[in-house]
C-alpha cells in the first residue's frame, strides 16, 4: 500500500490556479498534493545572440526551489555561484518539452521565459513545473493574441508530464516524496495532449529493471497525463 | 494625492497569514498591498565556524526576489553567480534587525535563518520582510519552547519597518511602487514594539532634504510601526 | 539509406584499446568510429565528506571534451568558470551507470573516479563513455584485487550504452553526427550485461513520436548493446 | 574619556594631500587620523550600457581596502570572487552622496569613477572616503573645465561624511577603530556644503536607542561636516 | 648518473605525429619519452575585440593536462573556477613563443589558436607543448596557403623549447619528472631554428646558481634545440 | 638616448621609507623613480593545509595594482573574479624569490605573507615588488626575534631584482615604462647579496635576440642589484 493510501493509478489531487501574478503575462501556481510550483511566462522583445535574425522566436524555461521548499533548508545556488547539476537539467527539461508544443516561426522574433519556483516540494517537482509552465505559456501567448502580435496556432498542443516508478516491486503512478526516495526506479515522462512521447527519462535506483516492467510504468503515464491535460483544457477554457 | 489615494499618514492593507509552510519551523506570507513576501523560519543545530564554542547561538536573514516579481523579469542572480550589492544590503540589515530583539546566548548554540522571498514586488520589499520575518521567528522560537529547547524571553521584543518618503514635497508614509519611484527622498526606519531605534537609512534621491522634513518622516515612521507591531500581536496572540 | 552507409541495426566500427595510461590504475581509448574516448580510473583512499564513516565506497564520473574535438572549436568550460549543463548531465549520468553494477559495500571506503576525455567527437560520445568506463573501472578493480584491497565480486555485471534514433522516419542504431544533427528523435539507453534497464533518455527533436516507434528503438538498443557487452568480454578476457 | 582623549565633539586630526597620483586627472590622500585613504578620480570617454545616448554622465566609486590596512590581515576579495556585501554597501554610499552635488546633465556622456583605497584603517574609512573623494572628484573637474570639456556649475555643492555614535553612553563625534568596536549605536551622516542632509545610516549595536539621543548625534555630525567642508574648501582654494 | 640512464647532454625520445585529429586545420601529437600532449591548431575567422581593425591577425595557445595525465590524479580546473597560476603561465608562454615566429600582418584579420592538451605527464610539458604547438601551427598555415587564404612566410621561423637543469650539481638536458623534482634548479630555453633566444625562464630550486652555471645550461639547451628543429624540419618536409 | 636622459647603466633613483604601516610587523614604502610599492609582511600563527606538521614555515606573497596606479584606469581585478595571469604570475615570482634566501625551518610552523600593493606604476613593478618585499620581510623577522621567537639566521641573505632590456640595440639597465613599452627585449633579474642568481625571466618583445645580447644584459643586472642591496644594507642598517 502507498503511504498516502493512494491506488498504484491514482494521481495526487492536482489543482492550477491562473492568473497569480501581477506582473507576468501568463502565471499559474500548480498543486500536485504538497508541491507547490509558481510558474510565470515573462515575454521579452529580444533573442540570445544565436538567434537574431533568423525570423523566429524562442520559449526557455529557469528552475529553482525558495530554500525551504525542502524538508530540510537548502543552500541557495547563488551561494556557490552557478546552478546546481540538477537544476540545470531540470529546466533544460522543462524548456524542450515547452518548445515540442510551440511553433517558434509563428512566435516571431520574441523570447518567452517560463520560471518555475518551487514554493514547497513534495516530490515530482518537475513534472508539476512542465504541467503549470504550458498554462502559464497558454496565457502569454492568449495576452499576445489579443494584442494582434501573434496570430493563430502558435500553440500547437498541449503537453503536460508525471512520474511513473516501482515501489516496493509495484508500478505507481505520480511518486511523491515519500515514494519517490524509496523507489527501486522511477521515470519521468513528458506527453503531448494528443499522446505524442516528448521525453522519457528512466531511471534505475538500485537494480536494473526489465523492459516489461518500463512499459507498466508507460501505460500509467499515459493516464496520468490524459487526466492532466483534461484539467489544463478545464483551466484555460 | 498619492497614486493609490491613500492619506499621507496611511499604511497600505496590511495582512500576515502564518503557518503558511508545510517544513519551516515558523513561516507567514505577509503582503503590504501588492508586495508579497514568503518568509520562513529555519533551525539548524550547527553554527557559523566563527561562532562556535562561545554559548551562544545567531539568527541571520537571506533574502531574495523571484525573477518576475518586479514589472520587467529580472535576471536570476545565480546567473551573475553571487549576489547584488542591493540583495547583501537588505538581508544583512533584516539580519540586524531581528538580533536587535533576540536574546542570542538563551538561544543555544544554534542557528536560525530567516528566508525572505519576494513573491511579488511593489516597493517596501525590505520593510515587509523584516515585519514578517519578525512573525516566523517568533513561531520558530514558540517550536522550539514546546519542544523544551530554550525557555523564556529569548525574544525579547517586536521589531517592524516601514518606509517613508518625500512624494510630491509632502511627507508620506509606506511608499509602493509608484511613488518610490519619483520620491525626492526616502528613508527605511526599523523600530522596536517599545518604540526603540534599530536602524535608521535615509536618502535623498534627487535633493539634499532638510533636518525638520527628517523629523516628519520620523514621526510618520512611529505611528506606522505602531500599527504594524499592533497587528504582529494579534496574529501571534 | 544512413550517411555511412552502414544498415540500419549496425553499429559503427567499435575497438577498445587497454592500459593506455602509464599512471592510472585502469585506463582505455575506446572508439566508436570517429569518437574517441580515453577513460581512466583513479583510485583514491579518500571520500566524499557526506559519505564517510558508513563503510562503503563511492564511484564517480567526470566527463569533458577537448576544445578541437568537435568540428568547430569549443571554449574550455574552464573559461566560463564551471561546467555547462550538457556536461554535468553526462557526468552524473555515467556515475549512475556504473554505480548500478558495483557492490559499494565491496570496494570498502574508497572512491574510484572515471575521467572520461573525449579527444574527438562525431556523435555518441556519452555512449561510447560509458561503455568504455566500465572497462576501466574493472581493470582498476583488477588493480586492487592483484593486491588484495578487495575480494570478489565487487563488479556484479556489464554495463555498456547505445543511442538510437529516428532518421529520416526511420529506427537506427548508434548515431553518427551527421545522423545525430538530423534525427526526428534520439534515445539513449543503459543496459546491463544481463539485459536489465539502468537508464532511458529519449527525446523527440522536432516532434512527438509514438509508443511503437519508441518500442523499435528499444529493440535496436538491445542488439546493440548485447554486441558492446560483447565486446567487453573479449577485451577484459 | 574617549580612548583618544578627544572631546566629545572633536574630530580627529583631519589631512588632505592634494594631487598625490602622477596618472589620475583628480587626487588626494585624505587622513582623518590614522585612517588614510587614497582617493583618484578617473574620468572616462564611455558610459555603462544602460545609461548611452540620454544626452547625462555619470559618477561612480569603487572601494577597497589594502591587505594590511586592518589590525590583522585581512584576505583580498579577489581570493573570493567578488566583493562582500560591507564593500558593496560601502561603494554604493560614496557614489551616491557624489552624484547628489554633480549635475550629471552638465558632465557630458562621460564617466568619472572615484576609487577610494584604504591604505591604513582605524574606523570611519566610509565617511573618509566620502570626504576625500569630493576633493578628487573637484579635481578632475577642474582639470576638464581648464580643457573646456565642461562649463560652470557641474559641482554643485562640497559633500562630506562623518561618523557619530554612543560611547559609552554618551554621543560622540568621529569615532575610531577603538571607540567603533565598543560603541552602543553608530550613525554616519553625510550632508552638503549647504547643510542639506544626503545620507543618514544609523544602527544599534547592542541595544535600541531612542529619538533624543539620534537627535543628539544629528548635531554632532552637523557641527563635524561643518568643519571638514571648511577644510575642503582650503584644500581646494 | 641519470634515472633514466641518459647521457647529461641526450634528449628523451623524441616523436611526433601529424595530422592525428580529424577536424583541426592542424594538429600533431608529440612525445618527449612518457610526456604525451595533443596539439590542435583552430583557425577562427574572428579576433578580440582589442585587435579589431588593425589589419593584422593573432595567434593564443591554450594548454590543460588531463585529470589522470599526473602519477596522483589532479583536480580539474573548472572546478575551481579558473585556470590555476601555472597553466596560465604556460599558456601565455606558448602562446608568446609562436607569436615570435609569425608574421601577424601577413596572417589577415583571424586567429589560430593552439590547444596543447597534456595526454600523459611526465616532466618538460611545456617545452613538449612548445614544440609540437610549432608544428599544429605550421600545418594549419599550410592549409591555409592551401586556400589562397595566405601567401608565403606567414611563418618566418622554427620555435622548439627544452629543459635543462642542475641534477645532482651536474648540468642535465631535457628533464624527466623523476629528475625535475630533484633538480637544484631548473630552466627552460625556448629559441628559433636560427638560433635566436625567444624565452628564458631560470629557477634556483634550492640553492641560487653562478653564471657559469646558467652557461652551461645554455650550452645545453642550444644542443638540444638544434635536434628538436631538425625533427621538426624532417616531420613537416 | 634613454628617455629619461639617464646612462644605459643607471638606475632610477631608488628610495625605501621603512616602518610606515601602523600594523604590519614590517613594511616599506620603495620607489625606483615614479614606481611605488607599499610592501608590507604579516605574520600569521597558521599555515597552509598542505604544510602542517612539517616543522617549517612559509613566506609567500601577493601582488596587486590600484586602479589608477596605471596611466589608463584598469579594472579591479575582484570585478573578474580572480587574479589575472600576469598577477599570478608576479606574486609566484616574489613569493620564490623569498624563500630563496630564507631558511624555513628557522621559522616555525608559521607563514609570512608578504603583499605588494603597487600605488603608482612606471614600469619594473615586480622588481621594485622583490627588492622591498626583501626590506618588510627583514623587519617582520627582527620583530619576531626582538619576541624571541626566532633566533639567529632565519634570513640568509639579500635578495633583489631588475629588469635590463634592448632598448633602441642598446642594453640597457632598469626599464621605466616608456622603454619598456618599446623595448625589444626585456629581461628581470632576481639575484642574492652573495650575487647567486635566483631566477631569471627572458623575453624577446619582438625580434629573438642572441646569446652575446643576453650576456650583456646579465652583466648590467648584476651591476644594478649590487646597488639595490647596498640600498638595502643601509635602509636596515
């Protein structure tokens, strides 16, 4: 049995929450159970210098967690000058699964920054920050539109992500912290609104698992992540 | 008139919600107006090596703004890889302000950080968060009695801040956004609950400004600072 | 048809060269056609501060290019003051790797760090890492056996990795750059040398794909790996 | 009695050594006892990102101190990285009590920065700095009025800083290392020519002070800047 | 009598092979004995911004040892943040040894830049880099000439560089690492093909030398020097 | 002719002022011509990690230049964040340069830094660096023994530097920086009282000079260090 009594196919409760931001042109705090992710989409009229001139644009997201996001409190990266190993690889993460659903042609010569802040973690930080980020990115994109700066179809689908992992021998769906440091594997997946694969990462913890037990895993992500988008299509509609 | 209609003498609405983290041993959001500030709580049972051995404990502060809390995104300072002589600033002062009112050798050694995170910005970012930080150490010290760790009067007093601000040629109290933006002076001030000074910065933006207009500032920065150690008490009552 | 030539399950001309170091305790030049990767492992009494006093060991990786391995010349990380996202993924990534077919418990307090130096790049350099490192991670083990540091079994089974990837519509192995820079979607996969799954990456560059082709890309990897393991064998024998 | 036998509104011997760099267009060593600071004025041809084409200069300071201007020797912040916050907060004071008597608009698109070298400190290197980089500053304003660069009326008014704090109980003007390090609060001031006031930072020490007594050292400093704008002005004549 | 049984005025082994990197314009790999480094010659059609216009071209060398290339494994650089005192050094040697056999002007608005990566160590490293660096360098010129990009003597000299030291009071050539850490001093000649000094750098170790002293070791690097040259004119011919 | 009219075997004119810093246990301030270096040694009851237990101490140095102490202001090398080349280059020098005439284990488990802060620079700031450096150093260690805390022969001997260079053809002795920026070689020489040469540091700016030249510039050295040492012997007479 899971700690939170959850069946192996169930989701934490998920809620997405629009508008949180002032400032920003698109923003939305999502709850996966205890974690807690501020997502804004900040548009800016300028490109990093690789990309001027080629009559496209660019979406790219920044990570981080407030320092007692975490059980423990957590250095601030500032501290040792440079984003943390895994911080870089989650919004690395974050950035191509926004860009799989995005034509950047359509988007002109623009950049838009999506930043996850993780306000309180509870496991699946990063799953949560790609499902927040595409509403956050939706809302940008809409504010764009009804200023005339952009037409249609700049959007192209919805993309959301869970995590898939064995616990204790059995395939869960959406691990949190609980799970999550005592799981035998676990694996992230990242999927399209109409069931397209972005991004797998798959990870063994202690033993190697068998390509059966990985498609297990791959059947509940793909629920998962249909009830996902189900709930971003209920928010922004 | 001020921007936002308030009287020269008028706070913005003021609120502290506590408890507001799932780990932190104390934590409150704490808004003044649209500036909204996370402040959270840490105990650590280690010590600066500086401070070791010498019986007494210390309480410090950090302090950081999410990139899009301010009108334009601003640059995430771990990108620059230390931070801005303005974000040193504040957090060394919060840091002061608190161990004003602290008793540090009834403490033990260990140490408290106080986190100030800027969820969203619109001016008085320094003056929210030691008021709320004030709030989260006083719930981290109450942990910390249940648990029979320390005993009485380790706090020894409130401490709350406010700024204050010539706008227009007239003496205003709590400047937001607008108006510290083309104020020809503003000066932070940090008070005890029994009315003493802690820290006191002062600057003329535009002109040199004159000792009688300090003294109105002074005044203003009183009456605010009442009413915000008024409202600490009825939210720790 | 590939830009090799090669069929589409046929992995490029691959040679692992022995004891190529006069100083390290296990050392290779593996080469996956045109990349070319020295690995060498260094032991050392010595760990990590948060691991130590637990009575096991650790086994890190680090992971760099040469600026002239790639076709145009790279800035040395150095350069920029730490390493770049790309890199530190890579480095955690073959750590992982071989931590998951060593017995730590075995190989007592001590570290084993693999250095993996790509001296030329043309595709699947992570790949190539890995399956070079664990040779050079079991000559090391050979080292200390021949002078008795550890028993047997420390190492519990092969580990070797392939990327495979949809070009031009169509599954194929172990990814050239020419095919790399041009590929619909790209995985790499860990496998041990019993078939177990230690890690899936896969990523759809330019759009989604679906769960069958992800299928037929696993299928390729297990060839393919079963051939590196291969490989191993004869070279340690 | 004060550790220096000075009354308690008397400043400690105050020198300034004009024109004491062969390079710098503006110079001077100021002494306010033992605490001698270097101040050059450099002027240059070129202006920060943020600040082309609006048709204004600027003023800038930097500060730092030798090695060995303190009792023990103290690291070079270049060993670190960066400059710590007391620096930061320290250089972002002498540019701000500079700009608040130039008129930038008057200066032309050019940069004057001020460096303030600590040679020896014995307490109140900020207020010294501030004093002896008006001088510099003076200088290398003279210097382009005498190349017709600039017209009249680029310097406004003579700045100058000086410390105040309770020692001991009782208010006293311009404290040393000796007082410094004991004082129950401490106050800088930093006023013009004109007796405007630009900068006011006061600080308990140990215990909060009340209204009197910050009034007390107000006029302290008043009487203390009187006697170094005085000073300035023989310097200059 | 020396360690490795060498004659006092007998050079190690000495051997280079070129053209050993697929994508550099030119390239060789040198042995001086067990001292193995890559040289790669990188032509960019680019130059610092302090070159610019000048209508001449610039050649920098870079130089890095493999983590594992030491007897003990070494730290590698970009963990630190920046190149250690003595690989910038080096790397400014190198670089001044090439620059003083290229004419600059003849060479158009472009770089080369030499990277001598350090394979394996054992002793003399810099002056192995040195001299393979001359032949990378003339290799990318040639493909340069090749193109019509230059025209004839762009490279007006050969540079080669050895050690010589005091080992055991007796004058030695060519330093090996068992006999550089005993050596009571040590110096490295850097001279071209027609035997013009380029560089001198002459330590005393433990003791100060004589002149006559440092003669002899002059003497021995002219020996030297003369072999290197001739190899390189064999190698390129 | 030499720019400053002086014979090609003259030195600037040479002073050393001791005992001008109210801290360091030894300090001077030495000036060749408009060069002038504050040198100051601290003594310090701890060592470097790698040196403990070992019964000897350490002497080391850091060098550093004002901003303005150059004709064109130059950034603060903390700005950077680390030490330059050539920085780190000059203070390895000084630093060898010591201990080549101090018997560390004399000393005591403790270390001497010595830092050279140039304050204004006309070319030979490192020669200037070791000639007094040697002046603090001899004062730190009288201070010591006046302590008893070392006894008799911990300095050796004199140590002190100049630069000769190829000025116009012409040898010549003590480069100021209208020479050096013009020279054709320059060459610094680091030799004891007894005469023994301690390092020397060749360059040909741009044209390699001969063996013949290098020995004319040696005998210069020697005739212009015989002078700075008997400076020396008197300034600590």
């Amino acid at each position: 049995m899971r700690p939170s009594k959850r069946k192996p196919d169930e989701l934490r409760r998920v809620s997405i929450e629009r508008a949180v931001s002032k400032h920003a042109e698109g923003s939305c705090l999502i709850k996966f159970g205890d974690t807690h992710v501020l997502c804004t989409a900040s548009l800016e009229e300028r490109l990093p210098q690789w990309l001027k001139g080629q009559g496209r644009g660019w979406v790219t997201a920044e990570y981080a967690m407030l320092p007692r996001a975490t059980h423990e409190r957590t250095r601030r990266e500032v501290t040792s000058g440079h984003p943390s190993g895994r911080t870089q690889e989650i919004q690395r993460l974050v950035g191509r699964a926004l860009r799989a659903v995005v034509d950047l042609t359509k988007l002109g010569e623009r950049q838009i920054t999506v930043d996850c802040d993780v306000i309180q973690a509870d496991g699946g930080t990063r799953t949560a920050s790609i499902t927040g980020a595409w509403v956050a990115l939706h809302d940008c994109i809409q504010w764009m539109k009804m200023r005339d700066m952009v037409k249609e179809n700049v959007l192209r689908d919805h993309v959301a992500a869970v995590s898939c992992g064995l616990y204790k021998g059995e395939p869960v769906l959406d691990l949190d912290y609980a799970e999550d440091s005592n799981a035998d594997a676990d694996a992230n997946f990242v999927m399209t609104g109409t069931g397209g694969i972005v991004e797998i990462q798959g990870t063994a913890e202690t033993t190697p698992f068998s390509e059966e037990r990985f498609t297990d895993l791959m059947q509940l992500a793909k629920k998962g992540i249909g009830e996902l988008v189900q709930l971003q299509k209920l928010t922004v509609a």
